[in-house]
C-alpha cells in the first residue's frame, strides 16, 4: 500500500510539475502578442484625449484599457522586463511631460519625477529596476539646445546622466536597450542643425550608434544622408533594425523606412513615403518578416521579404480612434 501511495504522490508532482511548464510556456507565449498602446481621439491635435491599452497583436482587438488616461501629446508606455510594473510619460499641468510607475498589480500610479521644466520621452527599460530615456529642456540657457540620455532608478529613486559628459552641442534621441543583444542604440546629431534652415527634400543630419548598458564600447551603426533618424525597433528575430527616417517636403513631414543588417552592416530602403504612405511612424515588428506602422491614421503591415502592404484594423475600437503609440519594449 505504501509503495502504491509513493508511486501516486510522484506522478502528482510530475502531473503538476508538466502543468505548471505549461502554464509558464502559454504565459510566456501569450506575452509575445500583446503589447501596450496609446490609443488617441485624434492624431493631428495638440489637447489629444489619449488612454492606454493592451492590445492582442495576433487577435488585433484591445483587451483591456489601463486606468491611464491623459490630455495632451507624445505620450508613451512601456512594460518592464518582469511584467509587474509600467513606465509612462504623462502631462503635468499641460507644461512638463514626466516620468510616472504604474504598479500593474494593483494599478497604483506614482509620480517619480517633478519640477523638471522639460519634456522626457522615448522611455525603455535597462532591467526591472533601470529605466532609460531622453530628457528636453524647456530652458535653453541652461541646457542649451541639446536633447540628454539619463536612467532612474526606481529602488534608489535617482536620476543619473547615462554619459557622464554629454554636451549641450548634441541631441541624443531615439535610445532603447535591446535585451537579446545587450545593447542600448541612440541617435546622435549636432543640435544646432535641428533649428537650421533646411531645403525640401532634406533634413538635419543624425548618426545611430549602439553602446553597453552602462554606457560603454560605443560604436557607429549608420547615417542616412539627408535624413534624420527617428524611432528604431529591431525586427522579431533581432537580426535588422527597422528605421524611421524623415525629412520635410513642402512643409509637411514624411518619412521612409529602411532596414540595417547587423551582419552585412548595410542600410537598405525598405519603403520610402509616397502619396498612399507618406509617413511611417510608430513601427513595431509584432513576427517574423513583419513591420507595422502607422500612416495617415491608420495601421498597416509591411512584409519585409515581398514588401506587399496590407491595413491591420484594431477590431473593437471606437469610431475616430487611432492607436499612436506602441511599446518600444514590447515583450
């Protein structure tokens, strides 16, 4: 009797043992299809009432809104490693654009930065406790022109410059960590060419450059002549970098998508603006050989292998919406 009971009690554990795997596994596989989304009344206008959403990428419906909501512009959210927590940017008194945490377990928002005369965006996590992003000034006679990298730490709540010497005379945009590649890339530019005169079909000239997540063994990616490099995602299988690149023609911005190869280290055009895509901004790459964007107010797919371009349509959103934003850090 005992020995029948011993053999019982071990295929339980190995039963629960096979479920909980399997639990982990579908938990894990299901993080890979959603992703956050910052979903707007209106695209063109400064005030937007905006609100934050998981968003199924297979399903292509939202799931559930996050109790986040705000007026304004420009706003992002992104997911930490770990899954329990939510880095965003959101509007204080219509003037600076801070850094807030929202717990996910149970939907507690705090203000982790203030008094900060100045826009901070384009955030990403470095680890569950490291969030990076870019910093604004609205005091150009203390900052100068230049756009900074910093990093907060949430345990320690500080803010630390990401380089220990960044000048005024650049702007550092763009930036991210890549966990698979253990890698932050940036965008760099002299700042002073963003406020200069520049001809149609051109505009201020910026460089990609990648770097160890503590700021170290800095190396030149690529630049896109006439070009400014804008936001900048790695494909699902981390073997490319998808480009925004953009530029002004006659008075309006557009942009083009292009593709660097980490391997060949080569910049290829992947789709330039045209009057059907004149823009192509807020790319994500949800699969394989598979870049989404928004253009003109809606979302579309692009097959990175035969370019063929289809409309994906969020089922269950309300008439006039349109999803602006999509996590940089999408899991």
């Amino acid at each position: 009797m005992k020995k029948v009971i011993g053999i019982f009690v071990i295929l339980l554990c190995l039963t629960l043992t096979i479920i909980y795997k399997y639990d982990d596994q579908e938990m894990k596989t299901n993080s890979t299809k959603r992703v956050v989304g910052i979903v707007s009344d209106s695209s063109t206008k400064v005030n937007q009432n905006q609100k934050m959403a998981w968003i199924d990428l297979t399903e292509k419906r939202i799931v559930k809104e996050l109790p986040i909501d705000n007026i304004g512009h420009g706003l992002e959210a992104t997911i930490s490693p770990d899954n329990q927590k939510m880095a965003e940017n959101k509007w204080v008194n219509r003037m600076d654009l801070n850094l807030f945490l929202l717990d996910l377990q149970n939907n507690k928002l705090t203000q982790l930065t203030g008094n900060i005369n100045g826009e901070i965006s384009r955030i990403s996590w470095i680890d569950d406790n490291t969030i990076l992003y870019c910093f604004t000034s609205h005091n150009s006679k203390k900052y100068g022109l230049g756009m900074y990298l910093y990093t907060y730490n949430i345990k320690n709540k500080t803010n630390t410059p990401f380089f220990k010497n960044q000048s005024s005379n650049y702007r550092y945009d763009t930036v991210r960590y890549i966990p698979k590649l253990n890698k932050v890339i940036y965008a760099q530019g002299k700042a002073d060419d963003y406020f200069l005169s520049i001809p149609l079909g051109k505009a201020a000239s910026n460089q990609l450059y990648w770097c160890n997540k503590d700021g170290t063994m800095i190396q030149k990616l690529t630049e896109i002549k006439n070009r400014t490099i804008g936001r900048v995602v790695p494909t699902y299988d981390n073997k490319n970098l998808i480009i925004e690149a953009y530029y002004v023609q006659k008075s309006v911005d557009k942009s083009d998508l292009y593709t660097y190869n980490f391997e060949s280290k080569k910049t290829t055009l992947l789709l330039a603006s045209s009057e059907k895509y004149p823009e192509h901004w807020n790319i994500i790459s949800p699969a394989y050989n598979t870049v989404w964007f928004r253009s003109k107010g809606k979302i579309y797919e692009i097959n990175t292998v035969n370019k063929n371009i289809k409309e994906v349509k969020i089922m269950n959103m309300k008439p006039g919406e349109e999803i602006v934003n999509f996590d940089l850090n999408q899991s």
